[in-house]
C-alpha cells in the first residue's frame, strides 16, 4: 500500500521540482547572454575607437568617440556636473590638437629637463602648501586626490601646457606684448564702482610673551607664564621679560613683535582659537594683557597698535601690513583683466588661422 504525503511534504516536493527547472533555465539564459555579449562586443569596441573627427595641420591625427567621452566627462566634472554640448567638446579637442600640431610645426618644445624642473617647481609649492617635504609616490597620491592624475599624466599636461602657452606667445607676440596700462580714468571708474568693497576691518599689531603647551622642561606652562606676568607687575619691563622668559624664537629679539591681526581672519582664530583673539581686540594701544591661553600656549600680549574699520580712500594702503595703496591694487587688477581679454583673442586668431590652414573632416 503506498504511503500518504502530506500536504507540506507535497509543497516541498513540487517546489524542489520548481527549483531545479528553473536553475536549468537561469543557466541557460545565462550562457545565452554570454554568448550575446561576446558577439556585440567588436561592434561596441569599434564603435568606441570610430572616429569622430580627424585633423591634419602637421599629419593626421583622428579624434575617437572613446577620447571625446573622456573629455566630456572630464570637462562636466570640472564644471560642477554641468551637461557640455558633445559638439562644442568637440571643437575644444581639434583647437587643442592643432595648437599642438602648429607648435610642434613651429619647432616650440620643452626639453626634458625642462619639464623636470617645471614639475619640481610644483611640487615645491604643494609642499609648501603642506608644511613639509613629500616623497615622489606622496606626491603622486597627492596628484590623485586632487586632480584624478597619475605623474606621469600630470608631466604630460604639464609640458602640453607650457608649449600652447610658449607658441601663442610666439605667434601673437605683438599683440600680447603691447597692451596698455589702465587710465586714470578706468581707475578712478572702478574705485567709485566698487568704493563699498574697500572696507579695512579692525587691526591690532601685536607683540608677545609666549610659553609653550608643549614646554617639556616645565611641568605647568600655565604657573611658568603667571609667575613671568607678577614680574612685569613688580617693575621688570615687557620688553627685558620678551628676551629672558618668551619661547617663541622668532620674535624674541625682535622686541616679542609678531604682526598684524585682523579681527575677521579665519585662519588667524583657526590657529589661535576664538577666545584668545576676542581677549586681543579688547585691549587698546601700549595695555599689555593678563595671561592669555590659546590653543598651542599661553601669552601676555602687548597692543603695539589698534586700528578701527574705516573705508579706504583711492592713496590708502590696502591693509596696514601691505605697501601696495588701492590705486595700485586698481591698477594692477585692470591690467590682469586686460591681459586675459588679449590673450583670448590672441588664442582665437590663431586658433581661426590654423583652421583654415588645416584639413578638418568632423563625422558625428
């Protein structure tokens, strides 16, 4: 006599059954896809590496549908995620291959050491930045982070950009080389345009006595620079307690002097703390302080001199640490502006010359 299944023994049956014939099928559907895949993959790869323009100024060269993504995708990420015209990418990659071309025409090159010293140079300025000196695979992960560029891919733009730059300058020298200086009246147009922006904020310049945090021959930082305040109230002067007590190297021969301040001065509050620099614009100028502590120490400081916001006149200096007035900040920013509209059309001209001396076919 056959036995009974139950009806969850029947369930389990039927849905092992279901199981197995559908593991059948995803594999086959599977293999399928494989199959597909494999078969469209030459098309898609030519299509990827088919021209989309080709430019012969020196010699062939072809722009492919591959490259022209790269540099839209490059260019949209640079412009906050902005869409950019495939079409207008496309006119930015032939000016920049026929720049080259005409460059190389030319004979405008950067030796190699050159180029060496070029991305020396840049390196020097991040480590500068960074406070400290960096290995060559440091500053490859700097390059990275900041720009998505190996070194290698950053020399080359390095010396791409030198020599675009080196071969306009070449061709359009007297256009470039001639641009007048700003009037007075441009000058005096841009002060009476833009006179609310030339505000000073509060200044103090300031000398101090410093006692570090991080002082390992004392025990209590914070009891070392008290003491040094009771001997200034006992008759020793400001300047005698700078040379025999300050720690801050500095500024110790140089009467504690450590600059200016700006009350609005992020990276000032940043180093210092909030606290510490509220307590300096307190004080007037020639009051000495209490001890102050700030992130790094502890100070008594010294106002050398207090200067209160005001809106600079054209002969001001722009800030009291500058000897640059606002005349010459004026001056010197209409000219840059100038420098960049000639150069703009510098490129234009040229760019419009080699055009019409090149052979450009675009098949998008």
């Amino acid at each position: 006599m056959r036995e009974k299944k139950s009806v969850k023994d029947c369930t389990s049956v039927n849905y092992l059954e279901i199981e197995s014939i559908m593991t059948k099928m995803t594999k086959k559907i599977f293999f399928i896809l494989i199959i597909l895949l494999l078969s469209f993959y030459p098309l898609f790869s030519q299509m990827m590496l088919q021209p989309v323009a080709t430019v012969n100024l020196l010699r062939s060269e072809m722009i492919s549908k591959e490259s022209l993504d790269a540099k839209r995708a490059e260019l949209s990420a640079a412009n906050g995620g902005q869409e950019i015209d495939e079409k207008d990418v496309l006119d930015i990659m032939i000016n920049d291959a026929l720049v080259l071309q005409g460059a190389e025409k030319d004979g405008v090159v950067l030796k190699e050491n050159d180029l060496n010293t070029l991305v020396a140079e840049q390196k020097s300025s991040v480590e500068s930045q960074l406070g400290r000196k960096l290995s060559d695979a440091e500053f490859n992960a700097v390059l990275n982070q900041a720009y998505n560029l190996t070194l290698t891919e950053f020399r080359e733009k390095v010396k791409q950009n030198y020599i675009v730059n080196a071969y306009i300058r070449k061709s359009k020298s007297e256009l470039i080389s001639n641009i007048p200086a700003p009037t007075e009246t441009e000058i005096q147009s841009f002060y009476r345009k833009n006179a609310s922006s030339f505000i000073n904020p509060e200044y103090v310049r300031l000398s101090h006595i410093y006692i570090s945090k991080n002082d390992t021959s004392n025990t209590n930082p914070e009891t070392k620079a008290n003491d040094i305040y009771r001997q200034l109230q006992f008759g020793k002067t400001f300047d005698e307690l700078v040379i025999s007590s300050s720690q801050d190297e500095s500024s110790k021969f140089i009467g504690g002097e450590i600059g200016w301040m700006a009350i609005d001065d992020s990276s000032t509050r940043q180093v210092f703390g909030d606290a510490f620099v509220d307590a300096v614009f307190e004080l007037e100028a020639d009051e000495i302080s209490n001890v102050l502590e700030s992130k790094s120490g502890y100070h008594i400081v010294k106002v050398l001199e207090h200067i209160y916001p005001k809106m600079l006149t054209i002969n001001d200096r722009i800030n009291p640490d500058s000897k640059m007035t606002v005349r010459q900040y004026i001056s010197q920013t209409l000219y840059v502006e100038k420098q960049q509209e000639v150069y703009k059309q510098a490129v234009s001209e040229l760019v419009s010359e080699l055009r019409a001396e090149a052979e450009i076919k675009i098949l998008l």
